[in-house]
C-alpha cells in the first residue's frame, strides 16, 4: 500500500501487519527513532480506519496529499511527548529533519577499563552471583571456585525458591564460603559484582536470618579478602546463577573434575 511505501521509504525500515514484529525491525536503532516508527505504525492503522469508515459510509473521495498529511501531522505532534534520545548520526538527523522534530541529546558512554587477576597463592578465590527471574521470583545463586592459577576448581548451582536478587547475591557468597573448606585453605577471596552485598559483609548488616549461617561459614577462615568487579569478568558466575534458577528450592549441583554430584555445606 502506498502510505506504508511512504512510511518505510522514510525510515528505511519493513513495516509488517504485527505490530510487535513491525516495532522488532527497529533493533539497533535510537529510542528516539524506535517511538518515531511506533508512533507512524500506529498513525497509519488508525488513519487508515478513518479513511475507510468515510470512504464506506460517507461516500467521501480518497485523496493522497491530504491523507499522508493527517498521518505526518499525528506524527509530528505526538513528538512532543518523546524523551528518547537520539544517535549522532546522519540518519537519526534526516529522519527528525523530515518531521521537523526537534533534534534531541545524544547518551554518551564512557569506556570504563575491567580487569581479571587470580587469587594470591594462599587463597581460593569464589566468583559469586545470584539470580532472580523478577524480583522477587524464582532465585538461585552461582559460585565459580578458582585457585591461584586460575584453574577452575569446580562450580556450584543452588536453588533458593521465591527470594529476591539480593538475597540470593548473599547466598551466594555463603555457599560459596562454605564449600571453599573443601580446599582446605584459611584465605578466601570473595568476587561478586554487588557492590552493596559487599558492603553488607563488611559491616555486618546481613539479613538476620543469614547471620547464623554466615557466623559458622567465615569461623573457618583466618583471613577474608573482598573484590567487586563488573559482570563482564564475572561471566560465569553470572551464567552458573541463571542456571541455578531453573533448580528447585534447596537443590544443590555442584561440578568438580568434570563429575557432578550434591555437595555437603554443612
């Protein structure tokens, strides 16, 4: 149809009859250009109803011209409303131009350096995540356990049932602690991408229903060593979290020298 020719020709974009998978051909685009193009799907099925309606009981005569302004005209004037930004780019400019839009700012980002370095000789590192499916919803936590080489040592997965994220980054971190003695080294060095669960461990303001719990875990260690880094190095704690959702409450995995099998904590 000639006004969807019109529309896509504007924004270099397939419209489709869904409107979920019209709306899914703007991945990659600014979110100001993504309202832009929601707006014009809309504008046009709405328009397009008008016109139908007129033209059946109104015996009204279809013109072009006067159609693809009412369409613009919705388009720009619900514009306003945005408050998406845009990219600094030529298309975002030419797009905004044709309807006269105001030119929005632009997000900017600052690169910001991550780095990785394994435990110190006398530790065992544990990489700590937790996860929840909403939040609160069905939670898990994941620990990677690391030695000084960083070879991996072995991976845990728990099921923690309804329990918000927070929680489960402190579960984590417990466990971890816990299994850690397996090892049977007086450091650890505990890694986990939050910074406020860390903050809780080293003021002692955990949850009250995990402070007996964590009392018996670090009673074992001489010396407990604390790192926050971003998920990007804590990948696989985060993926062994996600994994550790799909398991039912209090059901343990844990993965060492390539077998699996259920760890004692206690």
């Amino acid at each position: 149809m000639r006004i969807w020719a019109w529309a896509a020709g504007i924004f270099k974009l397939q419209p489709n009859e869904d409107m979920l998978d019209s709306y899914k051909a703007t991945k990659g685009c600014s979110r100001m250009i993504k309202d832009l193009w929601l707006v014009a799907n809309l504008a046009i099925v709405t328009e397009l109803w008008k016109l139908r309606n007129k033209s059946y009981f109104e015996d009204m005569a279809v013109q072009w011209l006067c159609f693809k302004g009412r369409v613009y005209q919705v388009i720009r004037d619900n514009s306003i409303r945005m408050k998406g930004h845009m990219y600094n780019n030529l298309e975002d400019l030419r797009i905004l131009s044709y309807f006269k839009v105001r030119h929005r700012s632009c997000k900017t980002s600052t690169p910001i350096e991550v780095s990785w370095t394994p435990p110190n000789q006398d530790e065992i590192m544990i990489c700590c995540d937790g996860a929840s499916f909403e939040n609160p919803g069905q939670a898990g936590s994941g620990v990677v356990f690391r030695d000084a080489n960083s070879e991996v040592l072995g991976v845990l997965c728990v099921g923690l049932g309804w329990q918000t994220n927070y929680y489960a980054e402190v579960y984590a971190i417990i466990y971890g602690a816990m299994l850690a003695k397996r090892w049977n080294m007086r450091s650890i060095c505990v890694r986990s991408d939050s910074m406020s669960c860390i903050q809780a461990f080293q003021k002692g303001d955990l949850p009250w229903q995990l402070v007996q719990k964590w009392k018996l875990a670090k009673s074992f260690y001489n010396n407990i060593r604390y790192i926050h880094s971003y998920r990007e190095v804590n990948f696989s704690a985060d993926v062994s979290a996600k994994q550790a959702c799909l398991l039912a409450e209090d059901l343990f995995e844990f993965y060492e020298g390539g077998t699996s099998f259920i760890p004692s904590v206690e």
